[in-house]
C-alpha cells in the first residue's frame, strides 16, 4: 500500500472514532435507565417469550389450517429452514456486536423475532414465511449472553446465566395457558393482539431502559474494526471436532442426542394438539408441568446426581431417561401416556447441562472457550436439521390429518380429529421411535468418554484470532455455554 493510501486509512479510521465518541457524548443513542444489569437482560427475555408462549394454541390451529395436507412435514421444513439461518447468522452477529454495541443488537434481533406475530390474522402465509426468514435474526439469546458477560464476573456468570433461563422457562410455564384461556373465551384475534402488544412493549423497553453494557472504553477501539471470515464462519467451531478424540466422542454424543431433541420440540405440541387429541388448555398445562419439572430436575436433582453418581454416570443416567422417554411418546397412544412420558422427559434434560459441566471440568482453562463452542455449535446445527428429520419421517409414514379439526365448542371440549394413521398402529409416533434409537446410539458412544481427562484441542490460531479481536468481557467463559431448554425456538 502507498504512504498516501495508508494516510487516507488512518484518516478514515480517525473519522469513524470521532463520529462515535459524538455519537456516545452527545446522547445520539439512548443511555437507558440505570446501569446494565442482569435484570435488564431477564426482561428481555422474558417479554419476547412470554408473547410468542400467548400464541402457543393459535398457532397450532392456524398452522393446520394453512397446510391441511402435510401438516407436520410443512411445521418441520418451516423450524429447519429457522433453524438453519439462526445457526449461520449467530457468529457474525455475535462478531458485529462486538463491534456496534449489544443494545442495537438486542433491538433487531427482538424486533425481526417478533415482526411475524401480527401476520397470523393478516395473512398466515405471509405469518409462516416471515418465521422461516426470520431465523437469520432470531439468536436474542446469544446477545443476551454477551450482554450478561459484559457486566458480570467470571464467577458470576454462572449464577446469571442461570437466571435468565429460569426467566424463559418462568415464561413459558405461564403464558399458554393465559393464551389458550383467552382464546377460548375471547377468541384468537384478542390474543394476537395481546401478544403483539407486548412484543412492542420489549422494544420500548430495550429502546428506553436498556443501557449498552459493552464497556465505552472497549467501543471506540473497535469501532469500524474488519470483521473476519473466522469470526462469521458458523463452521469455525465443528471444524475442530476431530483434533482430539475425547472431544469428539463427546460432539457426536451432543449430536445423536440432541438431534431428536430438537425435532420433538418442533413438532411434538402440534402430535399432542392434532394427533393425541389434547384441547388448548391441556396442551398449556403439559408445557407448565414439563417446564417446573425440568426446573427441579436441572436444579436440585442435577446437584444430588453429581454428588452422589458422578458426572460421566449422570449424562449416562440422562440418555436413559431420554431413550425411555422417546420410546414411550413413539408407542404411545393414550393421552396418560403422553402425560406420564412427559415426567420422564424433565428428567432426560439434565443431560446437557451435565455435558457442559463435564467439558467445564476436563478441559484446560484455555481450552474451555473451543471446547464448549463446538457443543453449542451442533446444538445449533441440529436446531435446523431436528425439525426437517421429524417432518419428514412423520410424511413417509403417511402421519397425516383427514379434514380440518372441528371448532372448538364454548364449553372447551376438546377438538375432534381424524388422521390417516390407523388407531391399532403398533407405532403411533415413528419419528420418535427413531429419536429412541439416536439417543442409543450416544449413550453407546457416551460409554466410552472417561471420566477424568484433559481435553486439547489444537487452536492456536482460534487463540491467536481471539486474542486480537476478542475483548475481556467475552461470553465464552469456562463451563457457561449452558442454553436454555427450547432455546430460541417459539413453541
């Protein structure tokens, strides 16, 4: 490069610090009420999910009636494709707010995961095609967490991070219920109303109340900073799976557990609304009883079963659970059963969190941030691929409805329906089936992940990119890649 051309780059670059500090001195964005705290972050959260948690039974209904034929085929390509984009866009939106700042960020990403909230009664097409696309934005808890670590200490983390998936969880317990009662008795449109109502009060509130927590004196030394391929590259991570072979046995165990995971809760709401024949207010109820139970099962359970079995056998413990679980809902054809498999179901979510914590504790301190990125990275990718699996195999074994499901009567008897799948089928749930024999599969694999070892990755140059573009306050602290239990999935 020239002298002149590197004099016009230092000029530029010069520029773009000063248009900032006037922008940050001068109020040209909103400060916010108080100083960033774990409470600003909590209300995020729960505001966005509480909303979509309202739109749980309308949901349901609208997405049959808009595909009649293929229903479950059509919800799982619709998940997949959301899934699919959130998990490409999460690195170069993480790098970006890096670099703009997390308030801009919690904006867009709330706003565009909430744009699609009105268009159910406008036009449920237009509703469904805004979901798909909206996944490139829909990653609120991965700024989330970044916010979280920029005003928190290393040992804090944990405590906080903890705190805002309890508050997803706390929505979610509430919120179909208030939804489905609503619905009943005033209707759907009152309950998009309702919900769209509170997505723009999350917008106010993150416009009005919401302070940057990225650190002032971290902003201006990277504003305008080049953003590498590295740092969008949502592939960064999986490509150091097999550079280590405990790490890898861990990765596919994640991958063949999660996988089912994700695709049952893409889909399994609708199974119990349309094929089960739950009503509205039982599918409510099955979601607030599964979200306490996980709660007690991730908590006070999770802490007895380290304690007393030790981490390798609790995720061994937990692959039973689920396995026991997938069978149960994929032979099951009573609605007891469903209620009973779900029991089960709190207590296979204890597997994750135990995953992380063995990761946390084998793996070197320097090694914590690669190691627990490439588990959250599958978890993302089976995000995508979950949905479109269950879809799929539930259209190959002709899971299908016959006619659109009578109304819903005043009193709120539950909803008649009938369904291609013969009633004495020996397998009324294939796709969970399936998800019973994944699950086999790692607890298989899982067998062979010792107990006690050094995880080491060769990431020197993962090292080397961090340390030139990372900052302090980054969110991949040791053992903290903890995700919440439908993460940024709506219901």
């Amino acid at each position: 490069m020239t002298q002149g051309g590197k004099k016009k780059k230092r000029a530029v670059n010069r520029s773009i610090m000063l248009a900032k500090k006037i922008i940050i001195k001068d109020g040209g964005t909103p400060q916010g009420i108080g100083s960033p705290s774990v409470y600003h972050a909590v209300i995020v959260i729960f505001l966005e999910f509480f909303a979509w948690g309202l739109l749980t039974a309308p949901t349901l209904v609208v997405l049959h009636e808009t595909f009649p034929k293929h229903t479950f085929l059509m919800n799982g390509l619709i998940q997949g494709v959301k899934g699919l984009l959130s998990f490409l866009s999460a690195p170069l939106i993480g790098a970006l707010s890096d670099v703009w700042g997390r308030k801009s960020f919690l904006l867009l990403t709330v706003f565009f995961t909430c744009a699609p909230i009105p268009l159910m009664k406008i036009s449920p097409w237009w509703y469904f095609a805004v979901i798909s696309v909206s996944g490139v934005f829909a990653v609120t808890f991965s700024v989330v967490f970044a916010y979280v670590a920029d005003i928190t200490q290393e040992h804090e983390r944990s405590m906080a991070y903890g705190l805002v998936s309890a508050t997803f969880a706390a929505s979610l317990v509430t919120s179909p219920a208030i939804g489905a009662y609503l619905g009943r008795v005033y209707g759907d449109s009152l309950v998009v109303v309702l919900a769209t109502a509170i997505a723009l009060l999350d917008i106010c509130f993150i416009l009005v109340a919401v302070p940057e927590s990225l650190p002032e004196k971290m902003r201006p030394a990277s504003w305008g900073a080049p953003i590498s391929w590295e740092q969008a590259d949502p592939f960064a991570s999986l490509k150091k799976v097999g550079q280590d072979s405990i790490v890898l046995l861990i990765c596919i165990t994640v991958f063949l557990s999660y996988l089912p995971e994700a695709g049952q809760y893409s889909s399994f709401f609708l199974y119990l609304r349309q094929i089960m024949g739950f009503s509205s207010e039982s599918v409510a109820a099955f979601i607030a009883v599964l979200g306490i139970l996980s709660i007690i099962a991730q908590t006070i359970v999770l802490s007895l079963l380290m304690r007393s079995i030790g981490n390798k056998n609790t995720i061994l413990l937990g692959l039973g659970f689920q396995i026991l679980q997938l069978a149960w809902y994929g032979f099951g054809s009573e609605p007891w059963m469903m209620w009973a498999a779900g029991a089960v179901a709190a207590m296979s979510s204890i597997t994750f969190p135990a995953v992380s914590a063995l990761v946390s504790r084998t793996a070197d301190a320097d090694q914590q941030g690669v190691v627990q990125g490439m588990i959250t990275g599958i978890r993302g990718l089976c995000n995508g691929l979950g949905p479109a699996l269950y879809g799929f195999i539930f259209y190959i074994f002709h899971v299908e409805l016959n006619e659109l499901p009578m109304s819903e009567a005043p009193s709120g008897g539950s909803v008649v329906t009938q369904y291609h799948l013969q009633q004495n089928s020996i397998i009324p749930g294939p796709p969970f089936l399936f998800g019973a024999c994944s699950v086999l599969l790692a607890l298989l694999v899982a067998l062979f992940i010792p107990e006690h070892t050094n995880l080491t990755v060769r990431s020197s140059s993962w090292k080397k990119h961090c340390g030139s573009h990372g900052h302090p306050h980054s969110p991949q602290a040791p053992g903290e890649a903890k995700e919440p239990l439908l993460q940024d999935t709506n219901v």
